[in-house]
C-alpha cells in the first residue's frame, strides 16, 4: 500500500504537495457570520494565485459538511491556478447549522463521511482527504462527542486524517483522550488545530507527546491577541523534540480577510510569518514544516 494524499484532482505523492497552507479555507459559509461568507469563486481564484506567487504550492481547506464548501469549483480552481487542494468532510459545532439540517444526519453520519472520502462530495466526484470536527471551550458537548465518534469510525474505515477545530484552543487533551484514547484513533491521524490561540506551553507539549500534529494557524486574524507569541511557543515545542509534530496554516474565515480583500490572507503565511519563524527556528525546520509535514499528516494509506 503507497500512502497518496487525496486532492480534489486525484491521489498524489506526499512530496508533490510542495509549500502547504495547511489550515485554510476558499469557501465558507455559516449562520454565525452572516454577511462575511466566504463565497466568490474569482475571488477564490484570485487569492490562490497570490499565495502561488508568494511561493504557495498547495492549500487544505477545513470547511466541513453542510458550510458551502463548493466543491465542485475546486478542480478548476485547482487546475487553473497551479494550487493542489485538499478538501474537507466533516461537521462543525451545532451552532454553524440549522437544527433540521443536523436532523437528517442522525444514525448516517459515519456513512456520510466515508461516502464523501471514498466515493465523492455529492454529485460532483470530487473526494474529501480529510474529516474536520470541532471541540468546545475546555469542553466536550453531546454534538462534539457524536461527530467525534462518527470520525473516528471513518478514519478506521478508510484510514483519513481527523482534523480538529479547538475552541479558543482550548480542550486539547479532553479531544486526544476521545479521539485516540476511547475511539482508538492513531495520534498521529489527529490534528489539532488553533493551538496559538490557548498558548499553555504544558498543554501544548502533552498534546505534541500524543504523538499527533499541532496546528497553528490563523496567524493573520486581528482578534487573536496570541499570535504574537507563535514563534516562542513554536522554538519551545521544538526545543522539547517536538519540531517534527508541527504545521501552519492561513485559516482564512471571511472575505475581509483575504489579501485580494485588503487583508493579509493567504500569502501572509509566506510573506510575513515564515520569515520570522526562520529568525526564530531557523530555515531547515520552517522548510520541513511548510513542505514535508503536510505530507506526512494528509496522506493516507487509503483503505
Ligand atoms: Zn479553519
């Protein structure tokens, strides 16, 4: 069995994946952020082709189940711009849908998943290469503890990554002890995203010992009053041995946000945040953990 991450233009090597914005989205829409969707395809397009000319060469976009993830404009944005994308199954917390629309999950949700990874994302062919969930603020609830479950059951029927949206970043281990200790995912299928927003250095390395991956993403969001502290917290996991469980992404959530916007976006990842990692980690490990740990966290020995 070869290990392929699965992109929306089909199954590639780990090392074709080049620079990777593992943590982003090009589509998303919620009842949360009303009026601030992420949901114009040219703008998409335009915002890949600046991360590609930033040096970008491939972006993961969490947006889960039932968020507007259009997936069926990713192959041509992926094929026009030159960007490998990977995209998402997968279910956010209660609050991002209508009760109905979770209704109809119930009892089918594992089944939904793996039918996104392995056979396509509705009618449009196009198969997810991950399963984004969400935890809540230092807790776990009944909807985290389901979606949980269904992950897990379908990470074990095709083997996928279970991606995780920590709340304020917040629940760490609380997620690790469900994920991996009572539904028996791996460590290393596990990824913790939005560890820079709860930067508890303890926490932090008790996760990384899980042996899963730590996400810090986002690094462009005015509200995160943390970010600042991303390369310390980055220097110490690695100090401790943990350089080799860390990635980075963009996490892009609103149309604001984008560089073609006005924003920082996409291309901040490359043009402002990976200097300053090299100044404080140095080049060879920024290198690894833009072009080789993406890699190694997507790609799936897929059953
Ligand atoms: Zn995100």
């Amino acid at each position: 069995m070869v290990s392929r991450v699965r992109t929306v233009l089909g199954d590639i090597r780990p090392e074709e994946l080049g620079v990777c914005d593992a943590h982003d989205h090009l589509f998303l829409r919620s009842v949360q952020l009303p009026g601030r969707e992420l949901d114009d395809a040219p703008a998409a397009r335009a915002e890949l082709a600046a991360f590609r000319a930033a040096g970008g060469a491939a972006v993961v976009q969490w947006t889960p189940y039932g968020m507007g993830r259009r997936a069926a404009d990713l192959p041509e944005l992926s094929r026009t711009t030159g960007v490998r994308l990977v995209c998402a199954t997968g279910l956010h917390q209660a609050a991002h849908y209508a009760r109905d629309a979770l209704d109809t999950l119930r009892g089918r949700l594992a089944e939904v998943f793996v039918s996104e990874l392995t056979e396509g994302i509705g009618t449009t062919g196009v198969r997810a290469g991950l399963i984004k969930v969400a935890g809540g603020f230092h807790a776990l609830d009944a909807h985290a503890r389901w979606t949980m479950t269904a992950a897990a059951e379908a990470h074990h029927a095709t083997g996928a990554p279970v991606a995780v949206h920590l709340e304020q970043g917040t629940g760490a281990l609380d997620v690790l002890d469900l994920l991996c200790g009572a539904l028996g995912v791996p460590g290393d299928r596990v990824i913790l995203g939005h560890l820079n927003r709860f930067p508890d250095p303890v926490v932090q390395r008790e996760a990384a010992a899980s042996g899963c991956w730590l996400a810090f993403d986002g690094p462009s969001r005015a509200h995160h009053a943390t970010d600042w502290r991303m390369p310390e917290a980055l220097g110490a996991l690695a100090d401790a041995g943990f350089g080799d469980r860390l990635l980075l992404g963009g996490d892009t959530v609103v149309a604001g946000a984008r560089s073609v916007d006005g924003g920082p976006g996409m291309p901040y990842l490359l043009r402002r945040v990976r200097p300053r990692l090299v100044e404080a980690l140095g080049a060879e490990l920024v290198d690894r953990v833009l072009m080789d740990h993406p890699g190694r966290a997507f790609a799936v020995d897929w059953v």
